[in-house]
C-alpha cells in the first residue's frame, strides 16, 4: 500500500502529481495503447524510467542477473541516456540493481528483509500521520472522513478501491498538518509492487478495508495512539502478501547478510 496527500493548503500541481502516483500505487508514465505510439506518452524523467526498469523486473522480463542495457532502453523509450542512468542509479539506492564498475548494472532483485522492512516503515509513518490527525482534526472533519470511509467499505473493484484509498489517505493526512509528515512521507513514495497495487496483491483490499475500519474507529475516539499501531499491523500484514507474490515471481532472492 502507498499513500497520497497534501501538505496543508500550499501543495502544488507538481506535488501531487508525484505523491499519487506513489498513493495509488497506479503510476501512468506511459500510454495505454502503447504499441501503437511506442516510447513515453508524455516527456520522461528519471522516475518514469526507473517505474518501466521495475515493472520490467517484476514481470520477469528483466530477470536476476540480467544486464540493464541502458542503450536498448533508451532507445525503446525515445530518451537519451541521461534519465536512464540517473533511473539505474536511484534503482541501485533501492536495491533493485547493482552497480559494478567497468561492467554495468545488473538485477538483483529484492530481499525479504528489505520487503517487510519497506512496509513496517510505511505504517510506522503513515501511523504517526494518523495519529496526528487523531490529536488535531475536528470532529467535522472526522466526521466527513467517516463518510468517505464507508464508500471505501463498499467498493468492490480494484481501481474504484484504489481511488477512495487514495482519497481517503489524503483527507486523512491533510489532517495531519505537518510539512515534516509530508516531506518523510517523500522518501517512501517509491511503490515496490508497479501497477495497481490492490489488483496485483491477492487479498489486499480485505487487509486494506480491514485496518482501515480499526484505524477509522480510533479516530473517532480521538486515540491516535491506536490509529497508529492498526497502520503498523495493516502494513506488516500486507508486507506478507507481497512477498509471497514477489517469491513467487522470482523477484526476491536470499536476505542481505
């Protein structure tokens, strides 16, 4: 799961832009039809390359071991290398590359620990939001995420899940009122499943609605300490999930020692 808000009232176009794609875990750096054009939809970055190297991973068109011929992506995108570079190198930040001098850069794929690591850190953020919206959202405003809570509750579909997640995280974190929030929340927009997360994580909307529903209740009785711990057990559940699904996939190799 990912997340999505909005600092305050003075986020800009750009922001959001970057923290939704990370929220809904539904980045669209490239055309639907794809084929037809070939190459971005719309001018590349960096990040919109390094989101095409991974999805490349986890379908296992890219597979551990594998080179990353920076020139055939380039070439594949209609992009110089530069973004490219700067993608592989954010990718061996990551631990999805690694870098070798002289030689390039080679899949590595990801590990258990980092996995569930990567999930206990998001709820241990996302929790602390939470808990301070508990401690400084009026109860009209509690009260209107309640309500936005139940659509959620009822959606059925992956994308409409996606959607009200998204909606339902950036009211919440609006709540929180912190430019320190938002700019930790930064470092964490990186999604480690590409595509949209609740369609390609089995159970994820239960475990999603799940905790959810904890964490709403704990906001309504104005505990931010439970709002908190619910985000940490959600995420380390779901952490579960995905890596089941990457072991699956042959993303996942042995734990870093």
């Amino acid at each position: 799961m990912c997340i999505y808000f909005v600092l305050d009232k003075i986020s800009t176009a750009t922001e959001e832009a970057v923290i939704t794609s990370s929220a809904s875990a539904l980045p669209r750096p490239f055309d639907d039809g794809g084929a037809s054009s070939g190459g971005l939809s719309r001018p590349t970055s960096a990040h919109q390359v390094a989101g095409y190297i991974r999805q490349l991973i986890f379908e296992n068109k890219l597979k551990v071991g594998d080179r990353i011929r920076q020139d055939e992506i380039a070439a594949e995108l209609r992009v110089s290398r530069v973004p490219v570079r700067e993608a592989v190198i954010a990718l061996d930040r990551e631990g999805w590359v690694m870098i070798e001098p002289h030689r390039g850069a080679f899949v590595v794929g990801l590990d258990e620990n980092s996995t569930r690591d990567h999930y206990e850190l998001m709820g241990r953020i996302y929790g602390f939001g939470a808990r301070r919206a508990a401690e400084r959202g009026t109860p009209e405003q509690i009260t209107e995420l309640g309500r936005l809570h139940r659509r959620l509750q009822e959606a059925t579909g992956a994308d409409e899940f996606s959607q009200l997640n998204m909606e339902f995280l950036h009211r919440l974190f609006v709540l929180a009122a912190s430019r320190r929030i938002t700019a930790t929340v930064r470092l964490m927009t990186v999604s480690i499943v590409p595509g949209n997360y609740f369609a390609e994580v089995p159970d994820a909307i239960r475990l999603q609605k799940r905790g959810l529903r904890a964490v709403m209740r704990a906001l309504k009785a104005n505990d931010g300490e439970t709002a908190e711990l619910e985000f940490v057990k959600m995420l380390q559940q779901e952490s579960e999930k995905v890596v089941a699904l990457l072991s699956a996939r042959g993303v996942i190799g042995e734990s870093a020692d």
